[in-house]
C-alpha cells in the first residue's frame, strides 16, 4: 500500500464514520443556536457584516476550540484501545498517512459543523442588514461580504490548527479517560493557557515586540488577524494589533507541530 492509498483509505473511514453519526448534527445546532443568538443579541446582523463579525467574535474565539476538541480528542485513542494501530506491525502503513487521513476525515467534519452556521449567519446578514448605519456613516467605513468572508476563512484555519492539537493530545493519551483529561487540560491551554503565557511574557519584559508577542497564542494570533484584516480595515485600513506575519507563522507552526507530534506519538 502506497503513501497515497493509506491517506486516502483513513480519509474515506473517517468521512464515512462522521456522515454516518448524529453527533455532528447535533453540534451543528448548537453552534447554530449560539452564533445566531450571540448576533441577535448584539443586534449585528440588522447593521451589517462588520457589526456581526464584533458580535460574534468572542463567543467564536471559544466556540471553535471546544467544538476542535470535542472533534478530535479520540479520533486516534479510539484505534488504540479497539487495537487497530496494530496494523503498523503487519503492513507497511506510513504513521504520517495514518494521522493525515484521520486528521483530514475530522476536518472535513469540523469545517461543516463550524462553517455551514457561519455562512447561514452570513446569509442571514445579507437577507436582513440596513443599506446604512451610523455607525459607518459616522467612521466612514465599509461593510462587505468580502470581510466575513474573510473572517470564515480564518476561522476555518483556526479551527484547523485547534483540531490539529486535539488530534495530538488523542495520539499520546493512550486512553479514553487521559484523552479526556487531555482534552479539557488543551482546550484551557488553547483558549485562556497561551494567552496568559503572552501576557505574563509582556510584563516580563522578554525584548520582543508587542505585535510579534501578541501572535504567539493560537487564540490571539486568530484574534489579531480578525482584527487586522476584517475590523481595521472596515474602519481605518491601517493596521495596528498584530504582526499578520507572525500570527499566520504562529497558526502555522501550531499546527504543523501539533501534527508531526501526533505522527511521532503514532510511529512510536
């Protein structure tokens, strides 16, 4: 069997395993419910996408992880304990196959639970927004689909790379109760863990620029690129949060680590 054709063969099980599972739908519903009623509350989508975006951003920033976790935290413990990972003794089965075609086979179950509500909401703005607002009238700034676009597309990263670190922490538990544990210990890390680590670095003073510094969290690193590419530009088209380059090398390095630690664990 071939690099490709193990990745390929992993990727349809899981793609298989998640059409055929309620629990997505269900959380499917539930993001659904909390994006659309943190917007409503908020009253974003009656002015814009913009507005909806500021509404929604902080219960995303949490959203996404928790839902990455729950995803993930047994998509290799459960091959484990059932023995499957067994099949790396008799046949020549890459472990970097193995964890790309489970990794992939999640993320295409994510992104529909995460994305299908966003685009719904985005639909939602366009069916229901005013022409104007005075918010935008008074800062002279621009609305467009374009911006939430954007903004679905770095949260589709972000969840990506929480998905890859809960695919890691399921790869070293070796079991089901440690792959709980790990999970809800990643998903503190994720959400509040590497921020408070950034923040008490800041008033350390470790010599590094606070936009670079600002990028190193996963969490802040997605925060600072929503900031910069979709809220400043509809206000001000100047950038003033974060470094893009080191939050997208952030995004990147978590990710890919995330991974290739997970390969390891697997190999091992």
């Amino acid at each position: 069997m071939t690099r490709r054709d193990a990745f390929w063969a992993v990727f349809a099980r899981e793609v298989r395993a998640a059409s055929r599972s309620w629990t997505y739908g269900l959380l499917a519903l539930a993001v659904t419910a909390v994006v659309f009623g943190a917007a409503r509350a908020g009253s974003g989508p009656a002015a814009g996408y913009v507005p909806t975006v500021v509404d929604v951003l902080l219960v995303v920033e949490v959203l996404v992880p928790a839902v990455a976790v729950a995803v993930g935290y047994r998509a290799i413990v459960d091959d484990a304990e059932r023995g499957r990972l067994e099949v790396f003794d008799t046949y020549p089965l890459p472990a970097s196959a193995y964890v790309g075609g489970v990794y992939a086979g999640r993320a295409v179950a994510l992104l529909g639970v995460l994305l299908v509500p966003l685009a719904a909401l985005g639909v939602h703005v366009a069916t229901t927004a005013g022409p104007e607002t005075a918010v935008f009238a008074t800062h002279r700034g621009v609305d467009s689909p374009l911006l939430f676009v954007r903004f679905l597309a770095l949260t589709a990263a972000f969840a990506l790379v929480a998905l890859a670190f809960a695919v890691a922490l399921s790869a070293v538990a070796g079991s089901r109760r440690r792959a709980i544990l790990l999970a809800l210990v990643g998903l503190l890390i994720v959400v509040a863990g590497a921020d408070i680590g950034v923040f008490g670095a800041m008033t350390g003073g470790v010599g590094v620029d606070l936009d670079t510094l600002l990028a190193l969290s996963p969490s802040s690193a997605y925060r600072g690129l929503v900031f910069e590419t979709v809220l400043y530009v509809a206000f001000t088209g100047r950038s003033a949060f974060v470094s893009v380059p080191a939050a997208a090398a952030s995004l990147a390095a978590w990710g890919l680590g995330s991974l290739l630690v997970a390969t390891l664990a697997v190999a091992r």
